[in-house]
C-alpha cells in the first residue's frame, strides 16, 4: 500500500540546488528559498538535505537542529519525482525505486535517476528498483487503496509506452496495494513540465477528502479545463463516497512573459503540520485560512515559493516524504 501522506513521517528529504542546474540563473535567490523550506521542515521533523558539498551548504544554517546530511550532486532538485516511495508490503515498509527520465527526455536526468540507488545506504529499510517509469508527484494515495493520478502524465507515452492503459493499471496496483485507479482526464496548469502531474491539481487531505485547485475566472486560460476536472472529482466523490475541498487559483506570475505554475495544491505535509506554498498574490490569504479551516490539528505555515516557480515546481516538488519506520543510517 501506498503510504499516505497525511500518515505519520519519519524525515522529508531535499536537494540543495547547485551551480550547475538550471538554478544558475538565479542561484542565490534559490539558495535561500531552500534554506526557507528546510527551517520550515525541522521545525516539525527531520530533514535530510542532498548536496553537492557538505562543508559549503552546512554553512548556510546557522545550527544543524533536525538537518542531516548526505553528499550527492543531483541533476536537479525535484526531489518528489526522484526519490523513493514508501509503501506497506506483507506487513513491513519498504521503499520503491522507480526510473526517472526527466519527465518524458525532457531534460537530462542520469544522475537524478541513480540517485536513490546511491543513497539507499542511508535508508534503514529495503529498497527495490522497479522497472517502469513513475514520478512521486504523479500519484497521490488515501491510503486505503484509492490512487488518484491523471492520465496526462500516467498514460503519456513519453514514459512507459510499450504499455496500454489496462497494463499501466494494473502495475499500479500490483507496485501500490491499490483497489482502483483513479485517472483526471482534465485540468493543467501553464508553465507545468511535468504533463500535469496530479499533486498540481488534487490532493488526498485524508482518507476521505480531496483538495483541489478550481478557477472561478471565465477569462483565465485554465477556466475550462480545470471546471472539467472538477466535474469528474465530483464523480469519485459520488463512486467512493469522498468530499471536496475547493482552492483558489493563485494570480498570475509570470517570468519573461512566460506563466508559470503557481498552485496551493502543490502543499506539504509534515508531522502535526502543513506548509503551504505562497507567490506574493491576493489569494495567499485565503488559500492559508482555508488550510487553516481543513485542518484544524495542524499547524499551517506558509512557506515563500515564488523562487520555486521559475524553473515550473513548487513546495510539493522539491521534496519527499519517508515512513516514520524509517530511520537514516
């Protein structure tokens, strides 16, 4: 079984940008929107931090209170798509190893794709490689057996195209514990790279609720479709006897004319919390006292991401949940 991600945790992993990704551009800026996310995190938990050089990025915080870390110089730090998965299997917990090819060849990914091998010494669980392509922010699980992901991306043939959707389906299952599949047919978001991945658009707050990004803008680019995904998440909370709860769409950010994806479904959890992503636009405040509303037990933080956006990514991205079995060795 897919563990959820409201379940209780164990660390949050990241990866510290580096010179050489696409955040040479801005290096500074993302240094310190890491730095942000990280005291946000060990806050709460443990953060294991992924980075090209220890004795540089440990300068960056002033203490190192709830922050391991591990030395590895990464592609890119979309640590949600390129870290392992923790599952429930026959009784133990365990970590899932899938490829990552940059969403589809989109970039290059060799080193993101072998990161998880190379750091799986670290981990106090077993760790099994899987041969199929998946990325973490395409599925998102009740933990009870629903996985909600959108055929955009899941079905893409950019990723696993000797496959049809029955096959997909069906590894799914096998890889998740899942009773059933859920596919959005609908919804995206502009400047997104990752053919729609789910924890964009629509996320599991609990066994029973999803969250959801909707557009009440007839004039926005986003209107129709995202109206759409809403009409089939209607659908599964009649089938599955779930509940829904709506999330602004932020304004529009744009860099060098470009729109990029700024969404509030694209949270964090952490133990007896969730962190928030905010752009600097009108909505924050609503988006934070609606998280404040859905979930009174936790402490919500709202965690400055406009940085994120500008290579397409947010909160939710940049990072990765462990099982709270799991130890760092």
């Amino acid at each position: 079984m897919l563990i959820a991600e409201f379940e209780k945790q164990s660390f949050t992993q990241v990866v510290f940008p580096h010179e050489k990704m696409d955040w040479s551009c801005c290096i500074a800026d993302a240094r310190a929107n890491f730095v942000n996310i990280i005291n946000a995190i060990r806050q709460f938990q443990t953060c294991l931090v992924v980075c090209y050089n220890i004795n540089e990025v440990q300068n960056y915080f002033e203490d190192h209170t709830n922050i391991k870390f591990v030395e590895y110089t990464a592609n890119d730090t979309w640590a949600r798509d390129t870290s392992a998965l923790s599952i429930y299997k026959d009784g133990e917990i365990k970590l899932l190893n899938f490829i990552f090819n940059a969403w589809g060849g989109k970039f290059n990914s060799e080193l993101d794709n072998r990161m998880s091998k190379i750091l799986a010494p670290y981990y106090s669980c077993e760790m099994e490689d899987i041969d199929f392509i998946l990325e973490g922010g395409g599925v998102e699980s009740n933990g009870e057996g629903l996985i909600l992901t959108t055929s955009e991306c899941m079905l893409n043939p950019n990723r696993n195209s000797k496959f049809n959707k029955e096959q997909i389906t069906q590894k799914l299952k096998e890889y998740f514990g899942a009773k059933e599949i859920l596919y959005v047919n609908n919804g995206y978001l502009a400047g997104d790279d990752t053919d729609s991945h789910i924890d964009t658009l629509a996320r599991f707050i609990s066994k029973d609720t999803i969250m959801y990004v909707a557009c009440d803008d007839e004039n926005d680019e986003h209107y129709e479709a995202l109206k759409k995904m809403e009409d089939e998440l209607k659908e599964f909370v009649i089938e599955h006897k779930l509940k829904l709860i709506k999330l602004p769409m932020s304004s529009a950010v744009y860099d060098d004319n470009e729109r990029l994806p700024a969404t509030y479904a694209n949270f964090l959890f952490v133990n007896n919390g969730v962190l928030v992503p905010t752009y600097n636009v009108k909505e924050d405040a609503e988006a934070l006292e609606i998280f404040r509303w859905a979930m009174p037990d936790r402490e919500v933080v709202g965690v400055e991401c406009a940085t994120l956006i500008r290579q397409h990514g947010s909160l939710h991205c940049v990072t990765m949940n462990f099982a709270s079995e799991i130890s760092i060795n």
